[in-house]
C-alpha cells in the first residue's frame, strides 16, 4: 500500500507556476516519486492543497509542460493532454487536487506542422477560444 508518506518527496518546483514567491503564500505544492512498480508509467505524482479564509479567492496562472496528466479534483477527474497556453484556476475555501504526469515515454509525439490548433483535453487555455 502506498501513501504519500512513504514516497520520496522532490524539492518544491518553480517551473510553470506564475509568481511562485506569492503562491508559496496561498498553497501547498508537493511532488511525489512514483514508487518502482509505476515508474515506467508515471513521472511524478503532485498535490496542490490550499485554506484561504472565507471570502479571499487566489486566481493561480500555471504555464503547463508539455505533457499529459491525470488530475482528481473536488467532485471531478479529467485526463488533461498537452496544452500550449497558460491556465487559471481559482482557489478559494480549502481544498486539495491531486494530478499524475504521465512518464513521456507513454505520451504521443507532437507531429503537426507549425501552427496547427493544440487541444487540452478537459480543460480550457485561457489562449484558446
């Protein structure tokens, strides 16, 4: 049985996080090595877990990797493909999203030619109409 306990934590990440001096302020953002078994599979396992008091909201922009990740959010779970624009997402109360980032080896290679639409699956690029 694995909890995020017993994984190996990494240092907290800066990449992709827009103004992360201010968001250390507002949440929690954890990164997790998969144990042995799921390595081949999963890069990282990552946490955001967030309490702002009644009222306050934080709207968070992330520049996301190119990458696919696997995301459990309060009463939703999406498979999220790569995305070229940033995204918001806006905190407010408590919470916690839990997402994977699929091993790249696992991931489709980005054939188009220059210029052609990218998607994100399950979610919206501010970029993007």
């Amino acid at each position: 049985e694995y909890t995020m306990t017993t994984m190996e934590s990494l240092p907290r990440p800066t990449r992709g996080v827009v103004n992360p001096a201010a968001s250390e302020k507002v949440f929690r953002l954890e990164r997790y090595l998969p144990p042995d078994d799921l390595a081949p599979f999963v890069e990282h396992f990552w946490l955001v877990a967030w309490s702002l008091p009644d009222g306050v909201t934080h709207v968070q922009r992330t520049l996301p990797r190119h990458a696919i990740h696997v995301v459990f959010d309060e009463g939703r779970t999406a498979i999220f493909g790569v995305m070229t624009g940033s995204f918001e997402y806006t905190l407010r109360g408590s919470g916690r999203v839990l997402g994977v980032l699929v091993e790249k080896q696992h991931t489709v290679p980005d054939t188009r030619p220059a210029g052609a639409a990218r998607i994100g699956l399950g979610l919206q690029s501010k970029d993007q109409p």
